[in-house]
C-alpha cells in the first residue's frame, strides 16, 4: 500500500511538473529591469525649434523674448520679460515643460507599462479641465490675476505618445481667450517638435 501511495505521488508531481512548465512557457518569462522602455532624450535644440514667442510677450531687448532651454529629463523652455524691461504698463513669462515618459514596472507577472501609457496617467492625473474637439488630449485652465481682468495666467497641457506638454503664460495687459489660444497653439507646436 506505502508503495502505491509514493507512486501516485511521484505521478502526480511529474504531471504537475509538466503542466506547470507548459505554463509557464505559455505565460513567458519573468519581467525584469531590462524588458521596460526608458524616456527618450529630446534634442538639444528643441526649445530654438520652437520658434518666435515675441508675439506672446512685450516689446523689451531681444534676450527677454528668446526661449532658454534648461532640464535633463523634462525639457523647459523659459522666456519673460518684466515691467522693467518692456517699454509700456506690461509683463509677461513663458515656460514650456516638454516631458518625455519612460515605461515602468508592473505587478509581478504583468507586462511593464509602456511609456505612452505613462504619459496618459501622468496626464489624466491633471486637476486642469479637459478640452473637447482637439487632435490631442489637452487640459487647460485660465485665472485672472488682479482687478481689472487684463492679467491672466494660463495653463495648457497636452499629451501625445510619451510626451507631455505642459504651457504656463503669464501676461497683462492680455485677454484671457487670446491668451489660452497662444498657449494652445504653442504647445502642438512643442509636441510636433517632438514627434
């Protein structure tokens, strides 16, 4: 009797070996750090691709309405020119946050995620209002600074694949609907240049 019983265990593991390997193979291998999608590098020049943003600011030296890139990972893009410098009652800054995503880790026996989906959850994550009818998924808030609603500062972001764009503008005086589209349209200028 013992040796029926060692049997049929020595069966029952070797049927479950095999089944469990067959699993196993069928599943795929372990993920590991290797098998994740790092953030792209974006170009030296992506902030100079961008073009002329003297229109969005006022008239001051030339320095104040040129783009100046700084960032690693996430790529910024700054312009601004204060009272000082303009030659009228105005001010106005620029900055262009271009974030390219990279995959991650998920739970354990998940494919990683990749690093549009990354991008997506960073995006969605946003508290900005969602913007209907546009080629991107875009988010953009507006709120008037001071007394007189000539000061706005604008927010606009907008995700396509693994990059996000994300355009704050201040300026004044400025209306705000001219000032949202400005930024609108600078950021898929950023996102075309990063395509």
């Amino acid at each position: 009797m013992g040796r029926r019983w060692v049997r049929g265990v020595g069966v029952a593991a070797g049927v479950a070996g095999v089944v469990g390997g067959g699993f196993g193979f069928a599943v795929g291998k372990p993920v590991n750090e290797d098998d994740v999608v790092g953030a792209r590098r974006l170009a030296g020049d992506v902030c100079q691709r961008l073009g002329d943003v003297s229109s969005m600011l006022p008239k001051a030296s030339v320095r104040a309405t040129r783009l100046v890139q700084g960032g690693r990972d996430a790529v910024s893009c700054t312009a601004g020119t204060s009272r000082a410098e303009a030659e009228a009652f105005s001010a106005g800054v620029l900055r262009v946050t271009i974030t390219p995503y990279g995959g991650r880790l998920a739970g354990a026996g998940e494919s990683p995620y990749t690093p549009e989906a990354m991008a997506k959850k960073a995006f969605d994550r946003s508290p900005l209002e969602s913007v209907e009818g546009r080629p991107y998924p875009t988010k953009s808030s507006r709120t008037a600074k001071g007394v007189a609603g000539e000061s706005w500062q604008v927010k606009v972001l907008v995700q396509r694949a693994d990059i996000v764009v994300l355009v704050e503008y201040t300026a004044n005086p400025v209306q705000g609907e001219s000032a949202e589209r400005a930024a609108t349209v600078l950021a898929d200028r950023a996102i075309w240049e990063t395509k």
